[in-house]
C-alpha cells in the first residue's frame, strides 16, 4: 500500500476519532472506542493479529467518559485464528465474544443496568 496514503489514513481517524470524543464528553455521552484486528501471517506464517497501529492511535483517548475495547487484546490470548472466517471477518462464535466481552464492559462501568 501507498505510505502516504496510510499516513494520511492514519491522521484523518486520528483527528475524527479525537474530534468525535470530545464532541461527546462536551455533551456529557459515554463513548466505547473498539478497535479492529485483522487476521494476517508473521514471517514464518504463524497467525497474528494486527490492529494497524489503531489501539495505541486512540489509547491517549480513553480516559473519564471514554471506555476502550481492544479486539487484539481480547482475542490474541485465545486460539483465535478459528474465529475469523477471512482475513477480516468474524464468525458468529468470534461476534459472541466481542458482543460478550462489550456489555461485560458496559456492565462494569455501571453504563446499563441489569433486571437481575
């Protein structure tokens, strides 16, 4: 891929993604921040995750108000190749374990409630 166009990727969801939090803190609205990972090979053809960069673009993001969801982090512990149906795509097994692990989080944060 084009370097310049990656870097000018890069700083285009940099600003929006800064943009669009404090828009949202401003209006006093909780903001999740999920961060993408793509299945790909490392040089010996092992599965890795890689996130492009993404969860340390918007880690200086989170913060009161601001939650974040790595879905590298989340995943790379895990036999996580079997999860993803391409290169990019999940499998619904792979879409419970993020569907799971975001209301855990929203749970945690006191942000919904449960009728339990």
């Amino acid at each position: 891929m084009n370097q310049t166009k990656l870097r000018e990727w890069d700083e285009r969801v940099s600003r929006y993604s800064a943009e669009s939090v404090t828009l949202a803190r401003r209006s006093g609205l909780p903001v999740l921040l999920l961060t993408q990972a793509v299945l790909g090979r490392d040089s010996a053809g092992k599965p890795r995750l890689d996130d492009h960069g993404l969860d340390s673009m918007v880690a200086p993001l989170a913060g009161p108000g601001v939650l974040l969801l790595s879905m590298k982090q989340l995943l790379e512990p895990l036999a996580f190749e079997s999860l993803f149906a391409d290169g990019s795509h999940l499998r619904p097994e792979g879409h419970r374990m993020m569907a799971q692990a975001i209301v855990q989080l929203l749970l945690r944060e006191d942000l919904v409630k449960t009728n339990r």
